[in-house]
C-alpha cells in the first residue's frame, strides 16, 4: 500500500501523510496521525478534497493531469508542501538525479570498456569519450540541483542529440535499433522535461 509523508512546511513538525490501494483506491489524507478525509479512485482524486486545518490555513489535495502525465498535488495555501511532487525544488532534485544517472551510467561503461580494451565495447562508442559524456551530466547535475534553467534544458538537449546520433549510427551501420532503449532514453528526457516549469518558478522566486 503506497505511502507518502510530508511536512506543512520547511522545519516543521507536523506531517500530512497520504496513503490507498492501487489505482488510487481508498485514498486517505491525515495530519499528524488524524484523518481528514478520504477520496476513492482516480475520478474524485482529480476532483480533488480540501480540507481546513487548525492553524487556519487550507490543505488541498488532488491528482494533476498534464501533457507529459500525472502527479499529485499536495498544496497548502495554494503553494506546495515541501518535498512533494510538485514542490519546484524536488523536481529539480528528480531532475538532477537523472542527470547524475547518466553521468554514472556513462563513466563505468567507460571505464570497464577502457580496462578490458572490449572491441565490442569500443564498436559501441564506449570509452574516452563515454567519460567525458558523463563527466559534462555530472557538472550539469549539479547545476541543476542549484536550479539552474539553462543546466537543466542542456541536458536535455545533449541526452536527445546523443540519442539521436547513436540512432543514425546504428542504422548506417545496418543494424536494428533497440526499441528498449529508445524508450527509456524518451522516459529519462520526459522526465527531465517535467521540472523545466519548476526551474523557470525557482528563478522568478529568486528575482522576486
């Protein structure tokens, strides 16, 4: 059964905590233990519940539809609670996680294509060249985590532009492009894609 927990806000002590089966099935919202209310199914979580807490302010919680899916919306007074999925900072940090997958991903293929001299391997495109690819997402990572805007759409754009290369190798060397690959490389782009609204809201927070 899926749980989630976050505080009302940064330091406190008081946690709303969602929790429900499956496809959005039974789903209970509490603070601190106590139940505010309930919503089953994906229908009357996209209607959303709004509840009225003790210190005044207002709880919403709902499920967001978007072109690039789905996410939850923990909202109180109309801003996100820290850490949840549409907090501007925790997308960068999901953001920055990938980047750093890749830059991980790139760096040990890399390297075990450097030390066991693998043709297959080096065929593959793998070696110096896959260390300084993963080196360049490790420093855009940490961009990003910053809330850089301008990390965050180059990694993008380097992951697609390197996609597409290996695309068009792959076909000019008469071979058959993985569909697996393809897609988990548009998963990590979209995923990525998704925290470019929460860059652009950090940098107007900051300009504020």
């Amino acid at each position: 059964m899926p749980k989630k927990r976050y505080p009302l806000s940064s330091g406190s002590s008081s946690v709303v905590e969602l929790e429900w089966r499956g496809m959005w099935k039974d789903f209970t919202v509490r603070v601190d233990g106590q139940t505010l209310g309930t919503m089953n199914g994906q229908g009357e979580l996209t209607k959303g519940g709004s509840w009225a807490l003790a210190d005044g302010s207002t709880l919403e919680v709902s499920l967001a539809k978007s072109a690039l899916g789905a996410e939850l919306q923990v909202l109180r007074d109309g801003a996100p609670l820290p850490g949840s999925p549409t907090d501007p900072q925790a997308q960068m940090n999901s953001a920055a996680g990938i980047a750093f997958f890749i830059a991980g991903l790139n760096v040990l293929l890399g390297v075990i294509a450097m030390a066991t001299e693998s043709q297959l391997l080096a065929e593959l495109g793998l070696g110096w060249g896959s260390i300084v690819f993963g080196a360049i997402f490790l420093g855009l990572g940490f961009g990003i985590r910053k809330g850089s805007l301008i990390a965050l759409i180059a990694a993008i754009a380097l992951f697609a532009l390197d996609g597409v290369l290996g695309l068009w190798w792959v076909i000019e060397a008469g071979g058959r492009p993985g569909v697996g690959g393809i897609v988990f490389r548009v998963f990590l782009i979209v995923a990525m894609a998704k925290a470019i609204g929460a860059a652009k809201t950090l940098k107007a927070s900051k300009s504020a």
